[in-house]
C-alpha cells in the first residue's frame, strides 16, 4: 500500500533504489523486490483532495502502466477509518440506514466506473477498512446496533462491486489477523445477517520483540478461517514493524509469507506491507525506508531468503530487544532474566548480555541439527567486565566439549573455540555464567566455521537441470543430464525452504539427457518458489516463477 506517494511526491520526497539512482517508487518496488501488487485506499471527500477518487485514479494509471495487479480499499469515510475510527464522510452525516445503503453503492460504483472507463480493472476491492467494530459509525457499529445494518452496508459494497466487474474479489478486512476470536466474532456474525465476501483481509502490525509468537498466531487464524468459511481465501492487506528494527522486519516478512504461502488449498493470496516508502513522514513509524530515501533491508523479506548459516540468529537481530532472543535457549534455575539481548552490538543494534544486579547462574545455548560432519571453530566478537567465576563460549559436538573463558576486555574482541568435532550432524553452542552481583559480559556475531570435512561426497551425477516453461502457469516439465546411473528425486519448495509438495521420483536410467514431467503448477499462487532436485545426496535448485 503506498497511497500516500502522491501526497509525498508534492512535498519534494524522491526515492532511490539500493543502487543509489533515482526512481518511480512503482518501478522500484516491481524491480527491486518483486511487488506485483499495490493497494489503494479511498476516500469520499478529503480536504486537500489526496485520497480521493481522481487522486487514485492517478496512482492506479501508473500501476497498470506498469502490469501492477491493484486492490481498491474504500475506507467510506472522508479520512481513515480503522477500529478506533469509522467516521462518516461529512456529506452522510444526515442520512437514514437506506440511505447510507444507497450511498455505499453510489459512491463504490462511482470510483469503479471512473477506472474502468480508463481500461483498469481492479483484481481485489476492500469494502470497509479494519472493520473490527462494523462501519459508519453509529448506526453501521455492531455494538451499538449488533450485525445488521453493517452487514447490509457491506452487502451493498459487495453488490456494487459485482455490478461494476462480477470477476473482482469483494474483500472484508478486519485487523488484529493474530485474534481468531474477533474475526469469527465478526465473519459469524456478518454471515449470519447475510453479508456476502470473497476474501477475508487481515491486518497484522506484531510486537518488534515477539513478532514470531503474532505470526504463529495468524497463521493458525488463516487456517481456521478458510476451514470455517468454505471457498473464502484469506490476504494479509496491511503489515509493517517498527523501522528501527530492519533486520527483525525481514525475518517477520520471510516467516508471514511463507506461513501465508502454506494456508491449505492454496487460499492465501499474498502479504502487503503498508506504506513501506515512509520515512520520517506525518509521525509514522513502521515503514521500511531509511533517511537516505532508500528501503532498509526490511524490505529484503519479499526477496529470497538471505543465505542460511549453521547459527540461526547469529547477530540477535531478528528481533528487538528481548528476553528471548529467536533461535536461543535460555536455562536457568532461578536467573533467567540475567540474560537478554540489548543495544550496542558489536556490527549491529543488538548483542546477547549476561547481567543481574544479584549473583546469577545463566546458560543461552542454541542446538544445531544438519551440520556437515567436520572439525569446526565457534567464533565470536565479546566484551567481558571480569569477575564471574564462570564466563565460558563452549561448543560441543559428537566429541570432548571444548570451551574458551572469555578474556576481560572492556572493547570487543574476537575470540575463538577451535577442535569442535562433529561427527553426527548436530552440534550445541553456547554462553555460561556463574557470576556474582553486576558481573557482565556480552556476545554477538556468533559463527561457526568448518576447518576440515570428514568425508568428502562424489560429485553429483545429475548435472545442467532445466525447467520449462519458466515462468509457468500449467504445466511444467525439468531436464536434466547423468553422468552415471542414478535415481533422483523433485520438490517444490517456497523461498524459505518450507517444502510443497514432492514433483517427481525418478527410477535409476542410464546416463545422458532425461526429461520429467513435474505436472501443473496452475493450483499454485502466484510468485517465486524453488524446484530442488537431489541425487546421490547432492541437491542443486532452481528459482521457478509461477504465472498467474
């Protein structure tokens, strides 16, 4: 959603891709990350004008330009609407419930008629924005006046928007997507005053410091959703996280859109982030753009997901400040809020600290499972006040644990724990403290770095795969060449690595060019996955693009 580009736009902001040159804020976010989709909200009669029907047919001329697929979001209001707010435009003030009817339906076929008389169609309309408590209020708000009259309100949106485009999906947008309570609450209730819908849409704004247990709880909303309302498909319409936590906002986007990429039967359509381009604009402090009128890496989350490494969380960024930082464990008898992760890191914002203004005993550990056998070094950069009776990094694996007491150093400094043998793929890492009252020490960009292989694996036999037709709508086929005989197998993976669906189990054939059909792809949604074939062991991917 970047609605508010126009009004920027007029206040001299301008927009640089990663690159540093000067771009269409459109064409950044198609190019540079992938967006092929942008919302428009709209409203009746704003002062000033932006927002309004000929400002988002401006915005939506540029989106088609583009091929952009575009979501109308009609707020009904002469300003924003959301569950604190749902204000009538000032023109209705006066009006009965029929005529509020009628003017829900004048005002969204009004919109539309104006687009598609100039050839744009929008693929999504909203009617009602964060309707947590109905719309135009009093006489549409559900606790004063119970499910009826917002459900007629949203049943005439659905009508007018059918009348304009019968193909366009009519959607009721309800925020707080983590409460599966409230939307059944509000979906119960509209279906049973005979409100009709296409798409349930969601807002999710999550806790910097616990983003993980939001989108956990979204996901099991999503699922129930689509099992409870059968046929309906379910969107993430508004999304962001605080933008002084860039890193943790591309961890929150990559794990969303995989969890809405898994809802069954291919019923989640998609995540949109809300007004990504802002920076230091009207108070607003979720965008994902920095001061040098650039996106943060925040923004990297609808890319593919950065590299893995054998430490998940290496930094303690992928969250804001936090007593359990993602990816660690924290054991302890009595002193688990001596550890916890702060300001001042060593490369970043965060560092992990051990710290209490009593004695304390602390262990923050983090098991790793699918480590290539080998000897490895722990590594990391550490400040250490001195004094504990225990400081220790250590790193265990199939051997002897070997640990390193942390050095006191009042600056960082880069220590080192070599001799880690794995021979089972799993190793466990980690910082302990055995201190006394205000004892301190701090870790942060933790690695662990494979010095020798126990074993090298032959190369692959299966070499040069090829997908066609790429990118493809139905269906899909893979080439591929062997230089021995060998049996492989393909899957379908999304760009975090959550597995679809296995394509193909191919039987041993002799060596040379071979050619498998992987089916059709046309059940998918829209976007960016990876197709994985592995043989022997050995696995190479390809990035697949599924059409619409």
């Amino acid at each position: 959603d970047i609605s508010w580009v126009t009004q920027m736009e007029a206040s001299n902001y301008v927009f640089y891709n990663k690159a540093g040159q000067r771009k269409d804020l459109f064409q950044l976010l198609q190019s540079g990350y992938g967006l092929n989709t942008i919302r428009l909200r709209v409203w009746v009669n704003p002062p000033g004008g932006y927002n309004n029907a000929a400002d988002v047919l401006a915005k939506a001329l540029r989106a088609k330009a583009l091929g952009l697929r575009l979501l109308i979001d009609f707020h009904y209001s002469d300003t924003w609407a959301d569950p604190g707010a749902q204000t009538k435009p000032v023109a209705w003030q006066g009006y009965s419930v029929a005529q509020l009817k009628q003017a829900v339906y004048d005002h969204t076929t009004t919109v539309l008629t104006l687009l598609r008389t100039n050839n744009i169609t929008p693929e999504w309309v909203q009617v009602g924005n964060e309707n947590n408590d109905g719309m135009l209020w009093p006489e549409g708000r559900v606790t004063v006046n119970g499910f009826a009259n917002f459900a007629a309100f949203v049943d005439q949106g659905y009508t007018a928007v059918k009348a304009i485009s019968p193909t366009t999906k009519v959607i009721v947008h309800v925020a707080n997507g983590e409460n599966n309570a409230l939307f059944r609450y509000n979906f119960d209730g509209l279906q049973a005053n005979g409100a009709r819908w296409d798409v349930i849409g969601l807002s999710l704004y999550p806790d910097a410091a616990t983003w993980d247990t939001y989108t956990a709880r979204a996901q099991a909303n999503m699922n129930d959703l689509v099992t409870r309302y059968p046929g309906k498909e379910v969107m993430v319409v508004e999304t962001g996280l605080d933008n002084y936590v860039p890193i943790a906002t591309r961890q929150m986007l990559l794990d969303l859109l995989a969890k809405t990429q898994a809802v069954p039967g291919n019923k989640g359509l998609g995540v949109l982030y809300w007004e990504p381009q802002v920076y230091n604009w009207q108070g607003y402090g979720k965008g994902a753009w920095g001061a040098d009128n650039a996106a943060t890496v925040a923004l990297d989350g609808f890319l593919a997901a950065p590299p893995a490494t054998l430490v998940y969380n290496p930094g303690f960024e992928y969250t804001a400040a936090t007593a359990t930082p993602l990816g660690w464990t924290t054991t302890s008898t009595a002193d688990a809020d001596a550890d916890y992760t702060e300001y001042n890191g060593h490369s970043s914002q965060f560092r992990l600290t051990h710290y209490k203004a009593t004695a304390y005993q602390v262990r923050t550990s983090q098991s790793l499972t699918n480590v290539p056998n080998g000897t490895y070094t722990l590594r990391g950069w550490v400040t250490n006040g001195g004094g504990q009776t225990t400081c220790q990094l250590y790193g265990q694996g199939s051997g002897p644990e070997q640990s390193l007491t942390l050095p006191t150093a009042s600056t960082w400094t880069q220590v080192s724990v070599p001799g880690i043998v794995v021979a089972n793929g799993q190793c466990t890492i980690g910082l302990r403290s055995v201190a006394g009252a205000g004892n301190y020490c701090s870790l942060d960009d933790v690695e662990l770095i494979q010095t020798s292989a126990l074993a090298t694996a032959a190369a692959s036999p299966a070499t040069a795969p090829q997908l066609f037709p790429n990118p493809a709508a139905g269906p899909l086929s893979l080439s591929y060449s062997l230089s021995r005989p060998a049996a492989v197998q393909v899957a379908l993976y999304t760009l975090t690595g959550q597995r679809v669906r296995t394509l193909a189990e191919v039987p041993a054939l002799a060596p040379g060019p071979h050619s498998v059909a992987l089916g059709s792809v046309a059940d998918l949604a829209p976007g960016t996955y990876l197709v994985q074939l592995t043989c022997e062991g050995s696995t190479s991917s390809q990035r697949l693009v599924v059409a619409k």
